[in-house]
C-alpha cells in the first residue's frame, strides 16, 4: 500500500526537431524511474520495438527516439513492471 501512496513519476518531454527526411518529425521521449523500486520499461509500436525491455532502478532514465510522417497517426506502447509489496 505504501508503493501506491508514492506516486510513479514518469518524466515524459517530448522536444521535436525536424528530421532530416522530409515530412518528418524526430520525436525523442524520456522515461525516469521516480520510484524507490526497480521496474520494466518496454517500449514497442506497430512495427518497431524500441530497445527491448529495460530495468530502470531508482532515478536511472531511459530515451528513444520516434520518426513520424507528418499526416499520419502513430502508436507507442508503453508496458510497465513494478513489484507487488504488500505491507
């Protein structure tokens, strides 16, 4: 109960720039662990999986980064994996 009073803190920034194919934008997203616990980040689209899954520990960030055509829509999946403490 005590993991649920400490929020999960995922710091998610998402600067653009252009990239250098046209009718792109570079997307460059950061995940930081705001938990005391270890958990498991994997990152994963329609046709890409970013990285694999990671284990961030405490204060420890994971990035990537997303090409998306201009005019189309995308989607990132994000799965989370923390611990169960009961106490």
């Amino acid at each position: 109960m005590n993991l649920i009073l400490h929020a999960l803190v995922i710091l998610a920034m998402v600067p653009f720039c252009i990239a250098s194919t046209s009718n792109a934008i570079m997307y460059r997203m950061y995940i930081t662990n705001g938990i005391e616990d270890n958990i498991e980040v994997h990152v994963f689209g329609k046709d890409q999986d970013y990285q694999g899954q990671r284990t961030l520990a405490f204060n420890e960030e994971f990035d990537y980064k997303i090409r998306v055509k201009v005019g189309t829509i995308s989607r990132v999946e994000i799965s989370l994996k923390f611990k169960d403490v009961i106490g």
